[in-house]
C-alpha cells in the first residue's frame, strides 16, 4: 500500500519528510502557473523522491455544468494542459468529485436530460486526459456535497456507462459514511476502483486521521485490504494548525492500521 497527501506546491517538502509516499496536488493550482514557474516547480517536485501519481481539484466549485452559459469545451481544453503537464510530473489518474457541478438542479424539470450532460461531461474530460495515458476516477459524494450520484456502486456504474475505457470508480470514508454506503461496497466494486480518500470524517473540517481522535477507522482500511486494494489511500485534510507534525503522525497511523487489519 502506498500513502498519500493532498497538498499544494509549497507543502511538497512537508509532505516528503513525514514519510507520505505521494503527494496529490491541485490541478488548478498548477495551470495558473507559467511555463517558467511550472518548469522551476517541476524540478523542485521531482527532487523530493515524492510520487505524484494523483491530482484533484479540477475546477471550481463555483462552476455548474447545467447553466445554460457553462462552456464544456473550455475545461476540456483545461484538461488537456492540466493533463500534459501532470503527466510531465508522472500522473496516472485524476479524481474528479465536482460535486456542486455536477448537482441536478433542484425541480428540473427533465432529469434524465440532467443526467447526460453530466455523463458528457465526464465523458469529455476522460477522453481529453486518455491521450495522456490518464485515468479518471470518478468520486461518489455524499448528501452535503452533491445530490447526484452519492455511492460507490452508482458511480461504478455512470462510469461504465459512458463508454470510456479510463474512467472507473473510487472510494472515500467520508463521503461512504454520509451516504450510508457500507463498507461491503468496497469489495463488491474492487474491479472499478482507481483510488481512495481518508480523513476524520465527523464534521465539516477535513483533518488528518491520528490514533487519539476518537474515530475507528479499521473497517474502511480492512475492507480496502480484503478487497485487494492495490492504490493509493490518500489523506484529504485541509484543517490544520502544524502541518509538518499532522502529516508525520498520520502517516505513521496509517502505516501501523494497515499492517494491524
């Protein structure tokens, strides 16, 4: 099993140094950078030893795919110099939740309609990113986030439906505990599965799983092992008040459930 961090270019070396395997950037912070900041950025990413195989945050949340002025050609567009550039970095799959995106619209009035563009959608951004060699892995949301798609199960479906050969699946504890997805769901999807997510999931902040907060987190790391689970396990915290001493502890968490389940 290989562990990583979600993070920003300035929080790679912390992440390096408290023994995460990966860091997985944001996608949006990288295509604002100039060709000479990305290539100095670069350099600086591949000195850490770190794997950068996963990078979210494809667009803003701000952003709605049913708006009649959303433009899809434009973040396809995006996704092919997002994609150039992670794949320069050693990128193999992007997770993509975009949950107020991809949100039907309250009373629409056609929602299967509402449904296929968001299957166009997500159907566009996998076949812009395939050329690169990089797979989508589609999340499921739970209700606070999106009322489209909220398990596993569906999400592996929508993803065999669009008729793409790199997007599949992934899984995340927070958003499996909101939906009521349990934990079986892991195992019955293992074959569409492309990446995972973790952190304390009680409450709105993200922070970092440490052995003291109160949560057990056995079952969703045991149903990843049962399942054979062979990618990343990706720590999504963005609450924190010491980066450098959060990521070392949960890393070292991590490591022993994994070795414990």
């Amino acid at each position: 099993m290989r562990f990583g961090c979600f993070g920003f270019a300035g929080d790679i070396d912390s992440i390096a140094s408290a023994g995460f395997d990966s860091a997985e950037l944001d996608l949006m912070e990288l295509s604002r950078m100039t060709d000479a900041q990305f290539r100095a950025f670069a350099a600086r990413a591949r000195g850490t030893g770190l794997g950068f195989e996963a990078f979210s945050g494809f667009m803003p949340l701000t952003e709605r795919i049913h708006d009649p002025a959303f433009s899809a050609p434009k973040w396809f567009d995006h996704a092919k110099k997002c994609a150039e550039r992670t794949r320069e970095l050693g990128a193999v799959l992007w997770p993509m939740g975009a949950g107020r995106c991809r949100s039907l619209p309250e009373g629409a009035g056609d929602e299967s309609a509402a449904k296929a563009r968001v299957a166009d959608f997500f159907g566009g951004v996998a076949r812009a990113i395939g050329g690169y060699g990089i797979l989508l892995a589609v999340e499921p949301l739970g209700p606070a986030y999106s009322n489209y798609l909220q398990k596993i199960g569906e999400v592996a479906e929508f993803a065999r439906s669009l008729g793409v050969s790199n997007c599949r699946a992934m899984c995340d504890l927070r958003h499996m505990l909101a939906a009521g997805d349990p934990m079986e769901a892991i195992g019955e999807n293992a074959d569409a599965l492309l990446h995972a997510h973790i952190d304390y999931p009680v409450g709105p902040e993200r922070r970092f799983p440490a052995p003291d907060d109160g949560m057990d987190y056995r079952p969703y790391v045991a149903a990843l092992k049962r399942a054979g689970y062979q990618g990343l396990l990706t720590v999504e915290a963005t609450s924190y008040r010491n980066l450098a001493l959060e990521t070392a502890r949960s890393a070292r968490y991590l490591r022993a459930l994994w070795a414990e389940v």
